[in-house]
C-alpha cells in the first residue's frame, strides 16, 4: 500500500468485497467512500458466507479499522442490522468501525420515493434501498446527515420541511404507511444513541493515518459502468464508483493515493435496466449464470450476463487510473466450448473502442466479437498460471494484450485460497 483504492471496472458484482478481504490482510484502515445499502459485498471465508451492504469487507480480518466516509449514503436500519449479525457472529464491530459526521442519512421517505419511481415509466431497475433520493437530496442541500440526527432541533426542521415538500409523492401511498414526523423522529433518537460511539471525522482519522505511514484500503462499491458520471447515464447509481470518488467521499487529496486496481469478471454481468452491448445469447447466458450464480446480493435478482467488454473496460481503465486489475470467475468460464470477448462497438460505419456517452447511438452499435477456443477443464485447483490449460493462459494473455492493463491476479473459485497472484508487490495475502 500504503494508500490503494480497488473499485469495479465492470457494471458492479465484479467480486470486489472477496478481494478485499484478500488485501485487508495487511491494512490499518479499510474505507468505503460511496454508494449505500445497495452494495452487497459477499466474501467467504473458511466456508461461512458474508455479505456485506455497509461495512466495508475489511472488517472480517481482525486487525482493520474500518472507515465509512462521507460520500456513503447510510440507511441506519440496514446499518444496525448489519452490526448486530457482525456481533453474533464474533466480530468486534464496536471496536473497529468508524462512521463520518458528514455522511448523509437514507430516512423513510427515501425508500418510498425510490420505489414510487420504479413503480412508474422512469424506471431504471434501481435496487430500491433509497439511493437516489438520498443523494438527490444531499445535493439539493435538504439532506439528513449523522451530524444533523445528534441535533434533534434541527432534525425536527429539516424533517418537517421534507415530508411537506415531498407529500405530492408520499401521499400516493395509504395513509397507514406514510412516514410521520413524529415516528420518524422517535426512531432516529434511538438510532443517535446507537451511532454517537461510532461517529467521527473520517477524514482527520485518515489523513493522520497516512501521515504515520499506515496501510489504507480503499473499497469503490458498484462499478464504473454504474458511475453517475462515466457510467451508462441515466442507468447508474447515484455516486462516483470510479476512484476519484475515494477522494471527495473520504476527505483526502488525490495526491495521497499510490495505486489503483480495478476487479473485472472474466466475463460480464450487468442487474438491473440500461445497455449491455456484450449480451451473452441465451444459451450461454443460462450456463454462466447458473455456473457463477449470478444473482444480485442486495436484491437476488438474475444478472443479466455477457462477453468481456473491452470498449467498458479501456474507458474504465482510463476514468479510473489502472495500475492492474484483477480477473474474477475465471472458473465460470471452465464449461464453455467456445469464448468472446466484444472488443469494438460498430454503429453503421462508426466503430467505437471507448463506451460512447449517447444512449441512443450506443443502442445502434452492434458488438464487433473476437471467438477464442474454451479450455473445457476445471481451473478450481490452479495457484499459478502454469497451472492452468493454455487455452485459459491464451484469453488471459489476450485480454492483457487488448486492455493495456497489467493483471495483478486472477480469481478462480470463491474461496480465499482459490486465486492465482501475478503481481507479487500487492500487500501480502492472508494464506
Ligand atoms: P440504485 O443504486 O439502487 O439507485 O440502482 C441504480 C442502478 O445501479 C441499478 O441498475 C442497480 O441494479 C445498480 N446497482 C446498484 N448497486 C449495485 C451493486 O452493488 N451491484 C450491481 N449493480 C448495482
């Protein structure tokens, strides 16, 4: 390290949360910066199963503090849920977890706005955990944040003024289920109580930590594809999930960040609306979902799956910084006779190499595929390259070669030990 920031190359579900756990070995701090209760970070550690919404994954290693900064949007329901399983199942979550005074809070309203939108012709297949509205708030400036719920006068405020601005939408539900003000503040006096040990600025913690040369992992949440900048607009989430997001969601300057990796599926997946270009053809569609259990964590929604997208891939490389990336789920592809990779969007006589920002053009394109012979032969059990079929070896080598990117590791199994580490200077592994 000592400061690395690991964000998704691809539309989300590229496996972060297990590499993180991988390199939280090592790291003091373990920080998300963005995104919210939509994550679902799932690691597996000596066959027990975590999935993680709002913790950052490091919090299953013994020795990492976790951060949660700024820029995440908390809903404090999914947050104390989390904490309690954590607890009950050994973890010493009170101890570790530092929460910033300035992250916004998802309250109600959020929840039944989100879903009022998605229950309309605007739909974009979000996750429905109040996403959106949380942030649209943040930037409207009407938002809640951890600081402003310790100051029950001034949430009783800024409450009020949002159910009355929002009742056009929050009357639409039956009055049974419309948030009230006085229930709503009843609620978040007992989550103020829960959260004031947890509080503090975030960013003082880091930038001292940093100063004192501790190791400091950054954890990015959805992917680039999703990014509410460079992602496919208006289907994206509602943050910065490339890198530059570990900046302004964490209170560190860009000049404190030493390395960037991003994590790429093998192939690609995509859950909820928006253009997936690379779309595998049913069969085949059928056969890596069912091989790479290819269900939304947060939501258990089917991912939709396809090819290797390099014209996603060179425009996250590019957004994002890449230093290396690390390759998951190569084992899902161990059943297939054939492999594509889509390296070029081709729109009439206009080919594209980089993810075009028009929605409309991109549903022109069609994918310019490159087929490669599978291997057809279990990869589960492969620690080094060498171990694996040269056909395996040949679409490493290829994607290598088309994507400019240096491969830092290749994931071949959901377990811990199951991955092939190239790039020896990352920090150590725990195995
Ligand atoms: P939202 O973040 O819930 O507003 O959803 C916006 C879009 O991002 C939808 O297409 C979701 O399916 C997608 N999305 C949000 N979080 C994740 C994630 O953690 N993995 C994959 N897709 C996600």
């Amino acid at each position: 390290m000592p400061a690395l920031v690991v964000i998704g190359a691809q539309w989300g579900d590229e496996g972060k949360g297990r590499v993180v756990d991988l390199l939280s070995a090592k790291a003091d701090l373990v920080v998300r910066y963005q995104g919210g209760a939509n994550a679902g970070h799932t690691v597996i550690v000596g066959g027990e199963k975590f999935i993680l919404h709002l913790i950052p994954s490091g919090v299953i290693h013994p020795n990492a503090t976790c951060l949660i900064g700024n820029g995440v949007v908390l809903d404090p329901k999914t947050l104390f849920d989390e904490i309690d399983d954590l607890i009950a199942r050994g973890l010493d979550v009170p101890n570790r977890l530092l929460i910033s005074e300035r992250a916004h809070l998802t309250l109600p309203y959020h929840l039944i706005m989100d879903k009022a939108r998605e229950a309309g012709t605007r739909s974009i297949g979000t996750t429905q955990r109040g996403i959106g509205p949380t942030y649209t708030d943040k930037i409207a400036r009407l938002g809640v944040r951890v600081a402003d719920v310790l100051d029950e006068e001034l949430l009783r405020g800024r409450v009020a003024q949002n159910l009355a601005d929002k009742a056009p939408v929050l009357n639409l539900v039956p009055e049974a289920d419309r948030p009230k003000l006085d229930e709503i503040l009843a609620t978040f006096r007992v989550y103020a109580e829960r959260l004031k040990p947890y509080v503090a600025d975030v960013s003082a913690v880091l930038n001292e930590a940093l100063r004192s040369g501790k190791n400091v992992l950054f954890e990015g949440a959805q992917g680039t594809g999703l990014d509410i900048d460079f992602g496919t607009y208006p289907y994206v989430t509602s943050s910065n999930a490339s890198a530059g997001g570990a900046c302004t969601g964490s209170g560190i300057g860009p000049t404190k960040i030493d390395r960037v990796i991003g994590i790429s599926k093998a192939y690609l997946t995509r859950v909820g609306l928006g253009p997936f270009p690379s779309k595998m053809e049913p069969e085949a569609e059928a056969l890596a979902r069912q091989r790479g259990n290819e269900y939304g964590a947060t939501t258990g929604r089917p991912r939709d799956c396809g090819w290797f997208d390099l014209p996603l891939m060179k425009h996250s490389a590019e957004i994002n910084g890449l230093d290396g990336v690390v390759i998951t789920k190569l084992d899902v592809l161990d059943a297939f006779a054939e492999i594509k990779v889509c390296v070029a969007y081709q729109c009439g006589d206009t080919r594209y190499d980089r993810l075009p920002a028009s929605l409309s053009q991109l549903a022109k394109c069609e994918p310019v595929f490159e087929t490669m012979p599978g291997w057809e032969a279990d990869t589960s059990a492969a620690r080094t390259l060498a171990d694996l079929p040269g056909n395996a070896r040949r679409y490493l080598e290829r994607l290598n070669a088309l994507t400019g990117v240096p491969l830092s590791a290749v994931s071949v199994g959901p377990s811990r030990e199951e991955i092939i580490l190239l790039d020896e200077t990352l920090p150590a592994y725990a195995f």
